[in-house]
C-alpha cells in the first residue's frame, strides 16, 4: 500500500487541469482552513506554469500572525513521488513548509519564500 502525504492547497493546485497536467490524475480533497497566514497575489513569469494554469496570476500565502487571518483551501493526498512533482509545479517564489490546519492535520503548505521559517 503507497503511503500518501498530505498537501494543503488554497490555489490552482485544487484545479482539475492543473491536477491532471501536474500528476496524470484528479486529487482527492478535503475542506480546511490554515489560521495565523493571509492571502495574497504573485505574478507568474514562467510561461510553463501559465499554460498549465491558464493564469498570469496566482494566491500565495504569508504568515500574518493574525488570529482572525484564515485561508480556506483543501488537504490534497499525494504520494511522496506527486509532491516532488508539485515542487516542480510551484515557482521559486514559493517554499514548501509543514503547517498546522485548523482541524489539526499536519500538511505541507507552499508559502511565500520571504517567509521566516
């Protein structure tokens, strides 16, 4: 049996296109929230991500600290071999960090870069 990791996405990573381009198939999901980040754009340079995503722009998160800041999005399964996939995905502008969602579920996040760890 594969082993899954969890993956929180509030992007284009909950796109069906995009999932379908990115791993060969459609993720699974569950809703949850991230609390303490805030919601923000990124312009996309990199023609690749674009097509895929049909987007020049993409949400990205920041640590805010904030108790009333939350970002809704969705816990994604993948496999150890899709995350090293959606790291190629994600631009340079994005870091792949362990989080905490408001249910408690441990996942990884893609968090702005500047971000302290």
């Amino acid at each position: 049996m594969e082993k899954f990791e969890k993956l929180f996405s509030y992007g284009t990573l909950q796109q069906e296109d995009v999932q379908l381009a990115t791993f060969g198939r459609k993720l699974e999901g569950m809703a949850d929230q991230l609390n303490g980040y805030k919601l923000g754009l990124l312009e996309i340079d990199d023609p690749k991500v674009v097509a895929t995503s049909g987007k020049t722009h993409h949400p990205i998160i920041s640590r805010s600290g904030s108790g009333t800041d939350a970002v809704i999005g969705s816990v994604l399964l993948v496999t150890p071999a899709e995350l090293q996939q959606a790291d190629q995905y994600e631009v340079a502008a994005y870091k792949r960090h362990s989080i905490t969602l408001a249910s408690g579920t441990v996942a990884w996040a893609y968090v702005d870069a500047r971000d302290p760890d």
